[in-house]
C-alpha cells in the first residue's frame, strides 16, 4: 500500500535534490511539455552529482525552450498514430537502488513548481523490488514499437529497463498497479468492484468536447454520487458536462478555492468497504482513457492504487453550477490533430569520430543529405520513416553554440530545419570519476562550505591528472572535442565548464527564483499566481543570487584567514599540474581576488605573480591555445592593477615583474591571437572594488600590449605624482618646495633603477644622478652649471629629500650641461 505522503508525493526537483540514490547510474524523464533551460537548472546538476547518465524523452511538438548543454540525452519522440506522447516519469536507479515517481506534471515551471500536481513515489531496496518496476521495464522496451525515437533512445531505454529488472520481483500484495495505453483502453484496466459504487469523483484539466470519456467511466462504475472537481483555467464544454452530471443521482460540481492551477489527473471510485484511485498522465479524454496507441490513443502512464484517504476530496473547494459557472475560466477543449509525418531532423548526435543525425520522413521527402555547420551528412540507412545520416568531421569542425545548444540542418533540397538539438553523445554517456561540488551547487555557495570547497580541491587535484601531453586523439577526431571529454569523464562538466570560461548560463538559482514562467500542456497560457516566483531582475536585492563578493563580505576574520591560507596552499601544489588544471586554479584565484578576499593589494599582487609564472611555465596545449592567452592576458592586466594601487611596491615584485613581462613579450603574438569570445567569458565577474567596476570591460588585448611594450622604470615614473619620462631616458618633475628637494624626492623614489636622469621642469634647473653610493646634481647658473658630487652616503638620501640639509660635498666643478656634468663626475 503506498502511504498517504507518498500518494500526494514531491515534485521530481524535490526528489532530486534529496538524491535518494546516492550512486544513482541512470536518470530517465518522461514529459509531454518540456523546458530543456529549466530541466538543466532543477535536474541536470542534482543528476551529475550523483554521476547519473541522464536521458529526457519528450513529445517533440512541445518543446518550449531549448537546451544550453550538450552533456546529457534530449530525445523528441513521436508517435506513430498522432496521438500525444504524454507520460510523465521520472526514474533514478543504480543496480542497488531505484526511486521510480510517476505523476501528472511536466517537465517546466508550472509542471514541476508551480502547478498541484500528483505524483506517486515508488521505492526499490534490498534484494528484491515491486513487481511495478518490471511492469514499467516491460513498458520502457515495448515503447520504441509505438513512438517513433532514435536509435539512442531504444538502446537508453533498454539500458533503464534493465537495471529496474536486475533484480527479482516481489509480488506482495497491495502494490500499485500499472497502466498504459500500450495494448487495453485505460479504463478497461479499471477494476469494477463487486459492491455498489459509493461515490466517483474526478479531476482533470481537460475533458473530451462531448465529455465522452466522462460520460463512459460514469457507465462502468454506475455511482450514487459523482463529485467533479474543474480547476480554473479548465478545458471542457460545461453543457456536455452538465448532461453526464445530471444522469447520476446526486451530481456535485466544484472548483479549488486556491487559484493554483490543478493539473492533477485523478480518477477515484469508492465502495462502503475499499477504495481506489486511478493516477498519472490520464486527463479524461477519449484520447487518454477509451483508445489504445494503435488507434490513435495518446501514451499514458498511471497507476491504479487502493488510497486509504480520498485525494480529491482533501481539496478546499467551492461548488459550482454549469450552467452558470462564475469565476470559472473555461476554454473550449480541442483534440489534438494527429500531425502525420512530415520532414523532422529528431536531433544532431555528436560522437568521437562521426556526427549523425536521424531524420523522420516518408519515402518521397527524405533527403540524400544534410549539412550540418558545414558538414555533409550522407544517408546510411533507413528503419522504415526513419532515416539515419552520418559524417566525418574534420578535426577543426565545431559547432558554435549561442544561447541555446541548438543548430540549423539544412537539405539536399535548399530545405531547413531550425532548432534542431545537438547532445554529444560520449560525454553524455560518460559516467564522472570525481564530480566537482559545482555539480551541484554555484561557487558561492562552494566557498561558504568547508565540504564543497575541500571537495573542490580534491577535484582540481583529479583534474591535475588529465595530463594532454599524454592524451593522443584517434585519426580524424578533433583534439579539442577528445581534451574535453577527458576532462569530463575526470570531474564532470560543471568544472570543465568553470576552467575553460564557458559557463555563461545564468547563475545557479535557489527557491522560487528558477521556476519562474508558465507553460500549460493543452495549448492555453496563464500566469503564475500572485504571491509566487518572479524573475530574478525583479526579486529584492537579499532574495538575488548571491555572488563570490557578497559571500566573502559574510566570512569571519578567521574564515577569511583561512580561506586565503587555503589558496595559498593550492597555488603552491598545483605549480606542476597540467594546464586543464592550471587554468581552474587561475581562474578560481581571479575569481576570489575580484570578490576581496584579500584586502592589500601587495598580497593578491604578489599571488597573482606566481600564477602567472605558473601560467608561462606550462606547457602549452594546442586545443587549449585560446584560453591559455586568454587567462594570461587578464592575469597580466589585473597584475599589474595591482601595482597601480600600491604606493610603493615591493621592490623585489618589481624586479621579478619585469622579469616575467619580458619573458611575455617574447610571446607577443601568441598573446595577440587570443580570442575575444575567450577573454571576454574569462573577464566576465571579474569587475567590482577590487579590481574596478570597469575592469570586465577593459580592452584587454590593447591594455596588455601597452604593459608589455612599457619598461620597469616607466611604470615606476607613472606612480610619481607630476613626474614625465621624456625621450625615454629623462625623469621631468615639477617643483615642490623647492627644485631641488623634487629632484632629490624623485631619485629617492627611484632608488631601484641606478643613475636615472632627472630634471626639474621649473628654474633653477637642476638634474641630478643617484646610483646608491654617489650622488650627482647639477645645478644651471647663468650661462654654464655647477656640478656637485657626494660620495659614501650610506644612509641614502630620504632625508635630504625631505629637507635635511646636505652635506659639504665630496667635489663641486663647472660644466657646459648636465651631460657634461655626468661625463666629467666619473664612475
């Protein structure tokens, strides 16, 4: 018997989140409506966190928004009578466990957020599992007979079904029972019970436009009170309705008090002594209850329970009058037109070596070939409607993905077929050795759980072990594509994405705020209730997303230390890891600079400088060409914003600085052949106090040019208040006290960079030389300049430059100019 909590049941994101297979190998969902932007933000993370392969089957006239991953299976499916395809499934399993939940709501928003919905949770541990897990296995293997699907949707669905029957089945009873379209009507399956039908009572979203449906199950069952529960924004013919209610002998009609949309399907029927209730997909239509998929029926899926409390009548309700239904939204109900079969390209499958695409045609419309992104597909055979294309992709080709991981196919005939999905198959497939914490939460949240962020380091530690020196790509694969995969199958795509700077999908969202939209499965449209989730742009600023920065803001002083210790430690372990790995660490460390983890900026300049060593030391990697210039660029530029903010650097950073600017320079080019798309998804996040609000939009091509082309001591010049380098050689400064004092205060500040020139700008002119042992100035008198020299001075001259007098100079003489002057001083 399955309990009254589980009855009601929780939304598949709910279901995910509490990731009740903990080794899960499969995740299957089954939807008519789908959201593919909303399945990856509730579902995709929670299912690779777990190293779940996951499939998504869906009707493929009702896909609302496409995919913005390639790393998981989006099969469109059609079936083969025109009926809808509408079983809503979502299956979790490994070999040792399985969570099975079949309900009412699809696979967006409204479906799995904001809706009332049923679903109905079925759990299998131990040696054996329910019988209803073989049944559905049954099911799963018989469905490609019925639908038209891939090839790759056959072979996962097999895939499930094996795993749900690897173990025995239980035949205790009490069990649910399923019930399909496959072979019997629906409501054939429902039992009649021998005593006297009590009371039905039925809620749907939509009903058939003669109420036929409603009309046969009042037949069968032959109740003394039917209770009919219209949820707001219904599909029906109220006078239909109305007739079939007023052949039985007490009719009630009501609808929710709650302005939730009741997208529940439930059927229940009761007798003195038992009770049952038909669940699932099944709205009451003819479509959905009296036809079978053969005859043009719609696929559905339910379960038919004995419930020990009625579902329906726990429902806060007002009554209603059909012939008068106030505050009722009716919308007139319209049978779904079977489409036939026409040009579809299902989806572009992209594997190690080929790219295949699977069209679904009849003899006369299906193409020699397609092109995709360039590509020639050739047909390579035919199973029935369906036609499979394949290629061989050049190791350079690539699809190049916007907004959504979707691609345009053209034919041999001039035809295109837009928004076609695109899922790389091998990747898919793969399970994830050691998936990063960024599965399943975004960074923020890593960095504020000493779990997540010690279960970061230990997965950039297996991505250390992705070395590509040592990878050889087969013949004719494209490098990029296999690097990519490798580092996949080590840590999962979430932290892939994170070190190549391609995750450019909207932030990881919590609560209310990702369910945000409406969708509605019979063709209607409605807003979210009040009260509920809006978009993000619209929430208070402490409902946002947080960020890196507003998380380091709520980190204690001691937090923070340790934080900063943390990655420390990680910069100096990781200095011989391989780039893949290298460039995460690089990015994490900007990451966490820009958000203000540390306050001086002598402390993040001096972290950033080994980095960006480390970043020059390692080897490059030809597929990773773009983002290994792009990171350094950035890393350069936000290195030297460092030194721009310190009054006086270290002069030991300086000297190691440009060091390593020179040995960038020698690089110049390969710098230069970044591309802007990579330094731009690299710079995104980056700009805030740290750095500067306009640090993101800085040209950073441009701006690393101009630091590579400059010299230590015109940085050093630049951090000079009023001070100039003329000619490149000559330090101008303008007067304080005196001209003098400025001359004496600039060669102090310059103390690093021996027997640099400085003049003053204002009269008496006075240039002066200063090497650390001696110092030279000389001074304009008239028409010739008296030189003075002082020898031995220890102590430097800081003093002297903030007005202590001089002492008698070790020898003074005339000279024609200050380069005279200089010559004639001597070594």
């Amino acid at each position: 018997m399955t309990a009254w909590e589980d009855l009601r049941g929780a939304a598949p994101p709910a279901l995910l989140h509490d990731c009740p297979v903990a080794d899960a190998e499969e995740v299957l969902v089954l939807t008519y409506t789908c959201d593919l932007s909303f399945f990856e933000d509730v579902c995709l993370r929670e299912a690779q966190a777990v190293r779940a392969r996951t499939t998504i089957l869906f009707d493929a006239d009702r896909l609302t928004r496409g995919p913005r991953r390639t790393d998981y299976i989006a099969l469109p499916v059609i079936c083969r009578t025109g009926g809808a395809f509408h079983p809503k499934l979502v299956v979790i399993a490994s070999e040792a466990d399985a969570v099975v939940a079949i309900g009412s709501g699809n696979a967006t928003p409204s479906g799995w957020h904001h809706n009332a919905e049923v679903w109905t949770v079925l759990r299998g541990t131990g040696p054996t599992v329910p019988q209803t897990f073989h049944d559905l296995a049954d099911w799963l293997r018989r469905l490609p007979t019925a639908v038209w699907m891939e090839d790759l949707g056959r072979e996962r669905l097999d895939r499930v079904a094996d795993i749900l029957t690897c173990r025995p089945a239980e035949h205790a009873p009490g069990q649910p029972v399923l019930v399909t379209t496959a072979a019997r009507p629906i409501i054939e399956q429902l039992p009649v019970p021998k005593a006297p039908v009590t009371s039905l009572a039925i809620a749907a979203p939509f009903f058939d436009p003669r109420a036929e449906a409603l009309r046969r199950l009042v037949d069968r069952f032959g109740p003394a009170t039917l209770n009919l529960m219209l949820t707001q924004d219904v599909q029906c013919d109220p006078d239909t309705l109305a007739k079939v209610v007023k052949g039985v002998p007490t009719g009630l009609v009501t609808t929710p008090k709650s302005s939730r949309y009741h997208h529940a399907k439930i059927v229940e029927w009761r007798t003195p002594d038992q009770s049952w209730a038909l669940t699932g997909s099944a709205n009451c239509s003819m479509a959905a209850l009296v036809k079978t998929m053969a005859t043009g029926g719609n696929c559905e899926l339910g379960l038919l329970t004995g419930t020990p409390e009625a579902l329906i009548s726990a429902v806060p309700v007002h009554e209603l009058d059909l012939e008068r239904p106030t505050g009722l939204n009716v919308r007139e109900p319209d049978e779904r037109v079977p489409s036939g079969i026409s040009l579809r390209v299902l989806g572009v499958r992209l594997s190690t070596e080929r790219v295949e695409a699977t069209a679904l045609a009849d003899g006369r419309q299906a193409p020699t070939w397609l092109v995709v992104s360039g590509l020639r597909l050739d047909h390579e055979r035919s199973d029935g409607h369906l036609h499979l294309y394949a290629g061989i992709p050049s190791p350079d080709w690539s699809i190049a993905f916007g907004a959504t991981a979707t691609v345009h196919v053209a034919t041999d005939t001039g035809a295109e077929i837009r928004d076609v999905v695109v899922t790389d198959v091998t990747t898919a497939l793969s399970r994830i050795d050691r998936p990063s914490p960024l599965e399943q939460v975004s960074l923020p949240a890593v960095i504020v759980d000493q779990a997540h962020l010690t279960a970061l380091f230990e997965a950039l530690a297996h991505l250390a072990t992705v070395r590509p020196e040592r990878l050889a790509a087969p013949s004719g694969v494209s490098r990029r594509r296999y690097v990519e995969g490798r580092i996949n199958a080590a840590v999962g795509p979430a932290l892939l994405r994170f070190a190549l700077g391609l995750d450019r999908s909207r932030p990881s969202l919590t609560g209310d705020d990702i369910f945000d939209g409406s969708d509605d499965e019979d063709g209607g449209s409605r807003r979210a209730p009040q009260g509920q989730a809006t978009a993000v742009r619209d929430a208070a600023p402490s409902q946002r997303p947080e960020t890196v920065a507003t998380v380091l803001d709520t980190l204690t002083t001691g937090q923070r230390a340790r934080l900063r210790r943390e990655i420390g430690e990680l910069v100096d372990i990781s200095q011989d890891w391989p780039l893949p790995a290298k460039l995460a660490v690089s990015r994490l460390v900007l990451t966490l600079v820009a958000g203000g983890l540390w306050a001086d900026p002598a402390d993040w300049s001096d972290l950033l400088y080994w980095l960006m060593l480390q970043l020059w030391m390692t080897d490059q990697e030809e597929s990773l060409h773009d983002e290994h210039a792009a990171l350094a660029t950035i890393g350069l530029v936000a290195l030297r914003t460092g030194f721009d903010r310190q009054t006086e650097p270290d002069s030991e950073l300086v000297e190691r600085f440009e060091d390593l600017r020179q040995a960038y320079a020698e690089w110049t080019v390969w710098l230069a052949a970044a591309s802007e798309d990579a330094v731009r998804r690299y710079a995104t996040g980056l700009s805030g106090h740290t750095l500067g609000v306009l640090f993101g939009q800085t040209d950073f091509v441009s701006e690393l040019g101009w630091i590579l082309k400059r010299s230590a001591l015109q940085d050093a010049v630049d951090r000079l208040g009023g001070a100039r380098l003329d000619n490149g050689s000559v330090v101008r400064v303008t007067a304080g006290r005196t001209t003098r004092l400025a001359v004496l205060s600039a060669l102090d500040a310059l103390r690093d960079f021996p027997d640099t020139q400085v003049a003053s700008d204002a009269e008496p002119a006075v240039h002066g030389w200063w090497n650390g042992r001696r110092l030279i100035l000389t001074t304009r008198t008239g028409m010739t300049w008296r030189g003075e020299m002082w020898l031995h001075l220890m102590t430097g001259i800081a003093a002297y430059s903030r007005g202590t007098q001089l002492p008698r100079p070790d020898r003074r003489w005339t000279a024609s100019g200050p380069d005279d002057a200089f010559a004639s001083a001597g070594p």
